[in-house]
C-alpha cells in the first residue's frame, strides 16, 4: 500500500472487481470493516440471491489480494488488511508525503477570500472568509493545485465618497493625516450613517465625491490612497499573526478601475445590455433582477469591478477553477456575475466558476452591522482569546516560563476560534461562543493540541528507530489504525467538496479514538514485544494530527 493508504487499496480492489460494484470507504457502522462492498443493487438487477452473489465477489477478492481478510456478512463483502498490510499503513504514515494527492495535477486554481473593505477595522465577521479560504488554500496545494490566492480587497465604490464626505466635515480639509487608524476612518463612517439617516443630501454628495474620484481628483485620489495604505498596513499585521497569507494581498477592485469601461462596452457590444433610468443594465434568461453595470450618474458596481477582475484573472492565470469565498448573502449576486460571463464569454466553459457559500457568525444576540457600529473587532476577538487561553495556561502549567506560557497562549487562543469556525459546516450559522472554543473536553482546537502534546510526551520518553521495523499490528491496535488511513480519503474530500469542517470532524475523531487507545494500551510500560507496534501508533497519530492541523493553519505547540 503507497502513501495514499486506503484510497490506494479501494482503487486496487476496484480494479478487480469492475464498476458493477462500487467499494466503498464509507463503512456502515454495523460492518466490521475498512472497505466494505455492497452487492444489493447488482443482485437485484440479475436476479441472483443476494448471499450467494456476495460470496462469489469475496472469492475474487481473496484470490486477487491474499493480502486481505474478506468475509461476508449480509449484503456486504467486509474487507480488512492483514496485520502486515495494517504495519504498512503505520510506516506510511511517517513519510513527509503521506496524505498528499495528484488530483490538481498543476492546474491553477484561483480563489478569492477575506476581503475586508479599507478603512473598517476588520470584524469578527471577516473571519469565516479568511479562515475557510485559507484552509481552502492549503488543501488544494495539498492535492497538487497551483493556487493564486487573492486578497481583494473593497476599496472602490460610493461608500468611499461617503468617507470623503465625512472626513472633510470633520477636518475641514483633505489633507492626510498619518495618525489616525483604520478604528478612527470606521468612526466617521458610522457617523456619516447616523448623520444621513436625519439628511438625505449627504448621499448625493457621497456619489459625486465618488464620481470625482473615478474621475481622477488628485486631493481626493490622495486621500484614498491614504485610507488604502493605512488599512493595508494594519489588515497585514493581523494575517501574520492569523498566519494567513495570499498571492495577491493587495490586488483590490480599484486595480482594474482603468478597464471598467471595457467591460461595459464588451457587455454592450453583445446586444444584451439596456438602459434603464439612466442605468445600464442586463436582464438575464432565468433570473427576475437585473443586473446592473453602471449607475445613472455614471458609477461602477460591484457587478462590473467583478467581472473585470474575473476577466484578468483568466487572462492572467488561466484557471480551471476560480472560487469566490464570499458568504451566502451573496448567491443571487454571483449567479448573475457568472451568467453575464459566460453570456459575454469572459468565462469559457473550461473554467469553473464557485461560489463558495457560508453562512453568518453571529453574535449571541443577532447579527453585527458595521454601519450601525454594532460590531466585534477581529483583533479584539484575537487579544482576547490568547488572553482567556493564558489563563488556563498559567493555571495548568504555573513552571513554565512566562515567555513559553505566551507562545503557547498564543497558539492556542488563535486556534480555538479558527477551530471554532472551520468545524462548522460553511453553509451553517454559527453562534459567537466562548466557552466551546476554548473547551479542552473534545472537539475545539485546545483538545486536538493537547492531543498532540500528549503523544510527544510519549515520544519523548521513547526511540523512534524502531517504528519502521515493525511487522505486524495486532488486531486491537486496528481501530486507531484504520483511523490515521483515513487521512488521504479525508484531505481529499475536503478540497474536492470545498468542506474544511470534514478535516477539522476527523481530527477530532482521531484525537478520542487517540485517548481511548492510549488510556487501553499503555506505551511506556508495555512489553518489549508489544512497545513497537503501540509506539508507531503514537508517532503516526502524532504526524498526522499535525498535517491536519496546518491544512487548518492551526499551530500544534510542543507542550500544553
């Protein structure tokens, strides 16, 4: 068996078998097994009895893999590695390769993910774009894609008129003013919004602030590009210490702002544009909005700067995905975006286009609003879990010393709530919680992190020489065994399916059936001949919560 453990053996086996019977990973819970083959559907269609089919396809097994343990139980051909086909696995499991897939073969994959807009402090809203894109990011190198992930950042659009407006009320003036922060541009947009909800007029005069500057107004395009550096600078400072990084951290709407008429015209050139109030607009077959290209006093959209950058980011890459991690608010925007594409042929057919929908975090008493000011600051959020994360630290292990407490601390506060998000199913809500996330009774990030400290302190105690020498596993070391194989099919499913929390639910199955295998069969004090095989379980354990962790960009801290 190669490092692709089980999925290396299900292909094997269905190589032998052919099509008409599928093997599967997904073991019913009833079958004791690690692949099991259902014959139902086939018995069904020629009329055979379903145990006497069953025992036929076992015999071609057993003679194509003398490997193998094959029984039949039912419906379903059970099948289990020898306790030498099982050793494998386990040494396997030690190569820096294992899990590692050729799916992506080089193809480039784009995705698109965090965000924020300039000159609003990023919230804890932000988080499950940032964290779930950034997983996506990992596992899709992980599988052998080329990944070019953009940052792209909300800096263009009416709303920065409105901060034009409300900066030169406040000021008096357009000048720059290097010591104000990203918090202070946020609270005078949320003061312009009080301010217009009492004076209309402020609106018309954001949009024509806004026109001035896509008109170029060197006081006004030199104030932007202060709000742009300031967020950037500040928005950095919290990728590094989330450790989430892009291809493109800077690549923003106003990049391609020189080819927004191109776009237009290109969709005009079509014949499937309108005007309508002024507006340029385009009706699409199959969905009753319109989509609009440009404002009556001449503005972009959304809908345009995105198709513009979705029309270089073709160009320039040449994907064959390109993935959008934008939260399901958004679904009738994409739809449109994407049918306007491929109607204008910005898109072709050979590229793939997703959007990658989730749903809100929210707080516990509904959900956040940055125009209202109603809001968690995600730097905030970070303090504040390596602060509560410290405490348990202090508390769990006062000798240390307070440096390492801190890096520890660190580890484990920024885990928690990454844990907290990508364990959930994307298209779910999820409430703010803080008491799960820092829960070190089971599936949080604390409890896969003492999992792993816990089976270094083992390691630590012990060689590691031994481990590949190993010949067999015993049969009550197959639970946990079976468990690490999973590992390839796991990563694997979570790229292909776009579905982080596959990972983060395995880590944490692993992790209990870890301490269930370690409370059953002590390492340290074991039998010269029993030491081997349960050592080589600690250390693939060890290796591939690991793995998973970092395709989750979570830190694993030597000691906890």
């Amino acid at each position: 068996m190669n490092s692709q453990g089980l999925l290396q053996l299900k292909d094997t086996i269905q190589s032998v078998l052919g099509s008409d019977f599928p093997v599967t990973i997904d073991v019913p819970a009833t079958q004791a097994a690690w692949l099991a083959v259902p014959v139902f559907a086939v018995a069904k269609q020629t009329g055979e009895a379903v145990p006497v089919l069953a025992e036929n396809v076992a015999a071609r097994v057993r003679e194509a893999m003398p490997d193998v343990v094959v029984t039949v139980a039912g419906g379903y051909i059970n099948i289990m590695p020898t306790p030498e086909r099982a050793a494998a696995v386990l040494r396997e499991a030690l190569a820096p390769s294992y899990g590692r897939g050729e799916a992506g073969d080089g193809r480039t994959v784009v995705i698109d993910y965090s965000s924020p807009n300039i000159a609003k402090p990023m919230s804890i809203g932000h988080l499950r774009s940032t964290i779930i894109g950034d997983s996506l990011r990992r596992l899709h190198e992980f599988q052998g894609f080329r990944v070019v992930s953009i940052n792209y950042l909300g800096d263009w659009g009416t709303q920065y008129g409105k901060l034009v407006v409300a900066y030169h009320e406040r000021f008096g003036d357009l000048e720059p003013r290097p010591s104000l922060t990203v918090t202070d541009l946020f609270n005078l947009y949320v003061q312009y919004h009080r301010e217009s909800e009492e004076n209309a007029a402020l609106d018309e005069e954001a949009r024509a602030m806004f026109k001035r500057l896509e008109d170029g107004d060197p006081a006004i395009t030199k104030l932007w590009q202060f709000f742009v550096d300031r967020s950037h600078a500040e928005f950095q400072a919290l990728y590094r210490r989330l450790d989430v990084s892009f291809s493109a951290p800077k690549m923003g709407e106003s990049t391609h702002r020189v080819e927004f008429t191109t776009t237009i015209d290109l969709v005009r050139s079509q014949g499937i544009a309108q005007t309508s109030e002024g507006a340029v607009v385009v009706r699409i077959p199959g969905i009753d909005a319109p989509l609009m290209l440009q404002k009556r006093d001449g503005a972009t959209t959304y809908a345009t700067r995105d198709l513009t950058a979705l029309r270089a980011r073709i160009r320039q890459y040449h994907p064959s995905e390109v993935l959008y991690v934008v939260s399901n608010e958004q679904t009738l925007h994409f739809e449109q975006v994407f049918a306007v594409a491929r109607m204008v042929g910005i898109a072709p057919d050979s590229v793939s286009l997703v959007h990658v929908k989730f749903g809100h975090l929210r707080l516990p008493e509904g959900k956040m609003s940055t125009r209202r000011g109603r809001v968690i600051f995600l730097d905030s959020v970070m303090k504040e879990a390596v602060a509560k994360a410290l405490a348990i630290v202090q508390e769990k292990q006062p000798e240390l010393a307070p440096a390492t407490q801190q890096t520890i601390a660190e580890a484990v506060g920024i885990g928690a709530f990454k844990y907290f998000d990508l364990a959930h199913d994307r298209n779910h809500d999820i409430v703010f919680d803080w008491e799960r996330m820092l829960s070190l009774k089971g599936d949080s990030a604390p409890y896969l992190q003492y999992t792993v400290a816990r089976a270094r302190g083992i390691l630590k105690k012990q060689p590691r020489g031994k481990v590949a020498t190993i010949a067999a596993v015993p049969v009550e070391l197959f639970p946990i065994t079976y468990r690490i194989a999973q590992f390839p099919q796991v990563s694997r499913e979570a790229t292909e399916d776009r579905a982080p929390h596959r990972l983060a639910q395995y880590l944490n199955e692993l992790a209990t059936v870890f301490h269930s295998f370690y409370e059953q069969y002590p390492v340290l004090v074991a039998h010269d001949a029993d030491r081997p095989a349960r050592l080589a379980v600690v250390l693939a354990t060890e290796r591939t919560m690991v793995r998973g962790l970092e395709l989750l960009g979570i830190a694993a801290p030597e000691s906890m």
